[in-house]
C-alpha cells in the first residue's frame, strides 16, 4: 500500500493506493472520509450521537456517512470537522495532530471562516498592531 496526492475539492488528499499485480485499487472517498471521521471520534472518545448534537446533523445522516453509504457535501463536512477540533485541511491531509481549540479560539477561528479575504486582511493587520 503506497500514498498517493489527489487534489479533493481545492484540498491536497493523500489517499491510500494498493497495487494488486498490475491494477490499483484506489480507497473510495467516501472510506477516506469515514475513516477518517472514525479515527477522530475514537481519539476524543465521541460516539455518533455526540457527534451529531455538535454538527446538528441527523443521526442517520452521520451513521450513512460512517457506513460509506452517502458522501457527505462539503458544508457538512466542515461542521464535522469544526465539531471534532480539526481544520479541513487537517481533515483532507491526514494530518494525526490532535487540536483542542477553547470556546475563544473556536469562536474567532468560526468568524474567521465567516470573512472575506478583504476582511481577512484587515483582522491580520489589526493582530500585527496588537503584537507591538
């Protein structure tokens, strides 16, 4: 089994490629993202309940996402990921890096998100002045 970069939605994604004599087979996207979502659970203990209380998506809705049944749109994808403490990018690059972001950091990370690249911009000069 090698790895191997695709781009995914404007994101790097590593996925994992077994070579069986002269084919590959390729890891779906919908098992890279529920594994990943998988893996992230365990590590921070959270059942799929939980998980659907954080994001507000349906029961159903993650258990068809964990069971490679449904490949779940790019909003949903970010709730998970803002539920589970990782950034999308950390979530597509398989980077194993916990985070633990307080309520603080998750509330400027989430207006953060919210902003345009102008507005971004402005906030990155406004920090900059506040570091002097």
């Amino acid at each position: 089994m090698q790895d191997t970069s695709l781009i995914f939605f404007g994101f790097l994604v590593t996925i994992k490629v077994t070579t069986i004599g002269k084919r590959c087979i390729y890891l779906r996207t919908e098992d890279y993202i529920a594994d990943n979502i998988i893996a992230l659970c365990k590590k921070r203990d959270m059942s799929k309940y939980r998980l659907s209380q954080l994001t507000g998506i349906s029961q159903s809705s993650i258990g068809k996402i964990i069971a490679k049944e449904s490949l779940p749109t790019m909003p949903t994808v970010e709730k998970i990921c803002d539920a589970l403490g990782v950034t999308m990018a950390q979530f597509f690059a398989g980077m194993d890096v916990p985070v633990s972001l307080s309520e603080s950091q998750q509330e400027v990370l989430n207006i953060w998100n919210n902003l345009d690249e102008k507005e971004q911009n402005v906030v990155i000069q406004m920090l900059r002045g506040l570091q002097k």
